[in-house]
C-alpha cells in the first residue's frame, strides 16, 4: 500500500528532475526489487542514474554549501553502486561508465555527521575515505569481475591464460586495497562495536559483506578441481571458501549484535552466494571439512529465514539455491560441478530466474562407487535442511 502510494506521487512529479527525486527513485527501485518486480527496480533506478547525470551531481557547484556537494557526491556513488548490482543482476548494459574525471569518493561517514549547513567543503588535505568511499573502490573491482565472468559465459573456448591473469591482476588490487586499510576497518568483533558505537555498525556489516563477496565471486571457479591446473588453483579455491566462510560470520554478527542489523534485500544473494560454496566443501569437500561447513550453512540459513521476513523477492532466491543443490545431487557421483554459463548466470543475474541446468556430458560409467554412498548421505543431510527452510512458517 505505501510504496504504491510512494510510486503514485512520484509518477506525477517524474519530470521535476531533482536530488529529492532521484532519491524516491531509489527507494522505490529497492522497494519494488523486494516485491520480486527486477523491470520495475532496473526503471526506477535507471530514472536515477540519468537525473544523477543531468544534474551534473559530480561536478562541483560553486554556490553550494560543504553539506551539499557531499550529498551530491553521495548521490552520484550510490547510483553508481546501484548500477553495478542491477544491471548486472538482470544482465543488462551499465549506465555509469569509469570517466578519467571523477568526483572524490565519500567523505569519512564521522566526519560527515558533524558538519553543519553553511559550512564549507572539506579540503582535499584534510579529506579522508570512510566506509562508503572503500565501498566505492570495491564496486569497481566488482565491476571488473562481472565483465570477466561475463566474458566467460559468453565464450565458446576459454583462454586459460587470460582467465588466469585477469585473476592474478584483479587479486593484486583487492591486495592493494587491503594493505591501504587500517587494522581497525577489519571485521572483528571488537572493530564492530566500536562502529556500533559510533552509529555506524550497520555501514561496517555492509562493508564485509561486499568485501568478502567480490573475494568469493573472483575464485569461484576454482572450486571446479576439473578445470585445467594452474599455479595458484589450490590457493584459489581454498581463498573462495574462506572468504564465504567469513561472509556468514558477518551475516552471524548481524543477528546477534544490536545497531549492526543487515535486513536489506541483496544481503539474500550474498547469503545465497556463501551458502553454495558452503554447499558444494559439505558436498564434495574432504571429511575435517564437513562439521564446519554444515554448521556455517545452518547458520548463513538462519539469515535467509529473518530475510524473508521482510522481503518475498528472497523466496525467488532460495529456489535458486534449491536449483544450485539438486544440480550438485543429481551429478554429485560424476562430480559434474562445473563453472559455465549457468554458473554466471547463478552468481551475477541474482534477479533471473535460475532454470534446472541441462548436462549430459556425463555418463554413469563416471560414477565412483566407493563413495557414492558417502555422497548420498550428504545430499540427503543438505536437502533436508534446505527442505526445512522452505517449509519455515516465518509466522511461527
């Protein structure tokens, strides 16, 4: 009832084109993404993007107070981000393009919070990042991975060495990006509660759970062990599941700590995400692996059930990870687990439905019966708890 309300009254102010405006846009974008409408999501916040652009919101306005150009700038990013996510969530094409000519990141969120209106704008020597501004260079890097995997799906042979470069190039970054923060931006519990007590909590959640996705998303395909052997595959595969590991610690502490609660809508797909490489080590993985990685995947379920609450759309996601596990039973003996193009489609278009995937390729000559027992028994444990979620009463 309120977001058609919402959706009405901006329907007939649509042509003022005005920060307030495009800040409706993205709020009913997200609300309608909630609904499990992506169109109307990609529409709204498309509106946003091209106001953000006609207004010129990153370029500066000299008749503009300190307080202002930070909103703007802010503006401008987080319509970047939201860009990143939808575009690539429902595959489609970008509107914000890396221009040589940016305006500076976000300011430190403290510092932000304790200017004033009339104040003047933070000098470039006294500016420093905050969070958002760390987000910002993430999404970049998210960038990157999406137009990597992208090209993969889109490929009809791979090219082992540029994959295996892009990676090795795209890790230096994230490894750069990592030595620029300080010891007190990495997740732990003490860092969180100095950011909960600052206000903050919830802005230090969203950080790790970008981080460790885009970490997560870049080494996935090294949990295929059939693909070709490289240097680094091992080491690859071994980052990918620590890094979804470390996503359901953030999503544990956002259940448990007050003033760092995650309950937006794409925090399913993050879940989802983490929930499938904790899915395939309890599947496939060696037997010291199996108590932690079901234990973690209870726990990353635990979030998909608060989600749903609040959001229908996450139910469409859950289906996805019903499809992801069947997929993985159904070959689990030929161990056909594969990084292809319906893997892309399973990591990056989260706003698409995910249809059953077809592989032939495999004969029952391929089975290993020596464990083919083992494996059952693990598909059955898995499958029952996935059941249980589905038949959750969120009410109860």
């Amino acid at each position: 009832m309120y977001r058609a309300q919402a959706t009405a009254a901006l329907k007939e102010d649509l042509e003022h084109i005005c920060i307030e405006n495009i800040q409706a846009c993205i709020l009913v974008g997200n609300n309608f993404f909630g609904e499990g409408d992506a169109d109307a999501e990609s529409l709204y916040f498309g509106l946003a993007s091209r106001m953000t652009q006609i207004l010129k919101l990153g370029e500066i306005d000299e008749s503009d107070d300190g307080v202002m150009r930070e909103v703007k700038r802010r503006i401008f990013w987080t319509c970047f981000i939201i860009d990143t996510w939808a575009s690539g969530g429902s595959n489609l094409s970008p509107q914000f393009r890396w221009r040589i000519k940016q305006p500076r990141g976000p300011l430190d969120e403290y510092m932000f919070y304790n200017m004033r209106s009339g104040d003047g704008d933070v000098a470039d020597s006294d500016w420093k990042p905050g969070l958002w501004a760390h987000m910002v260079r993430l999404v970049g890097l998210y960038a990157e991975i999406q137009n990597l995997q992208q090209e993969l799906a889109n490929g009809v042979e791979w090219n082992e060495s540029f994959i295996d470069e892009s990676v090795q190039r795209l890790e230096s970054e994230f490894s750069a990006f990592e030595e620029g923060l300080g010891r007190e931006l990495m997740f732990s519990k003490e860092n969180l509660a100095s950011f909960v007590d600052r206000g903050l909590g919830r802005v230090f959640i969203a950080f790790h759970l970008g981080y460790h996705h885009y970490y997560t998303l870049l080494f996935y395909q090294y949990l295929d062990h059939r693909r070709p052997p490289t240097t680094n595959g091992r080491r690859y595969a071994s980052s990918c599941k620590t890094h979804a590991a470390i996503v359901c610690d953030v999503l544990k502490a956002s259940r448990e700590v007050p003033g760092a609660e995650a309950v937006y809508n794409i925090v399913g797909h993050v879940t989802i995400v983490s929930s499938s490489v904790l899915l395939h080590t309890y599947l496939f993985g060696e037997s010291h692996e199996l108590e932690e990685s079901r234990d973690r995947l209870s726990s990353n379920l635990e979030s998909l059930v608060q989600l749903r609450n609040y959001w229908p759309s996450v139910e469409m996601m859950i289906k996805r990870l019903v499809v992801f596990q069947r997929n993985c039973i159904q070959s689990m003996n030929a161990e056909s687990y594969r990084f292809d193009r319906w893997m892309v489609k399973f990591l990056i278009a989260h706003a698409l439905a995910l249809e059953d995937k077809v592989d032939d390729s495999w004969s029952a000559e391929s089975v290993d019966a020596t464990n083919e027992n083992a494996h059952l028994e693990r598909g059955r444990i898995t499958q029952a708890m996935i059941m249980d979620l589905q038949n959750y009463d969120t009410e109860t």
